[in-house]
C-alpha cells in the first residue's frame, strides 16, 4: 500500500486487492472454528469490526490517490505492527 502511495504504480496495490477479497472468509472461517466459545466468538467480532474499519480508511486513501487528492489527516496508514 505505501509502494502505491508513494510511486502510484498499480502493481504495488496487488496484494492489497488480494487482502480485500480473503480478510472477509478468512473471519468467517475463523468464525465457525470459534462459534462454540462466546469469548473467542465476542473477540472476533471486534477484530471483525477493526477489520471493516482498516479496510473502510484504507479504500479511502486509494480512491483519493486515484482522484490526485491529498490524504486526510488522521489515522496514518502505516499504524499498528507487521
């Protein structure tokens, strides 16, 4: 994501498209395996929540390189741990 930021070159934007499609069935998978265990269940509808709210800040910042808008300031892109 930060390749595409930076240079606008739609090849770094790859694995990131890939990501939007799998997070979604990857948490519903993980879903199922915890559906038994109303804690595990109840914390992943928290990461299911902070998934959607990454994926909605991170579609904006793609559509307002793809517009030539500069980014908003706010929550860096670059935040939380690899």
């Amino acid at each position: 994501m930060t390749g595409y930021v930076l240079t606008r070159e739609r090849r770094y934007l790859t694995s990131y498209e890939q990501a939007r499609k799998e997070l979604p069935r990857a948490v519903d998978n993980l879903g199922d395996l915890v559906r038994d265990d109303p804690g595990q269940a109840a914390r992943l509808e928290r990461v299911r929540a902070l998934t959607e709210e990454r994926a909605t800040i991170l579609a904006a910042l793609v559509a307002n390189v793809q517009a030539n808008r500069p980014r908003r300031a706010g929550p860096s892109c670059s935040t939380g741990t690899r």
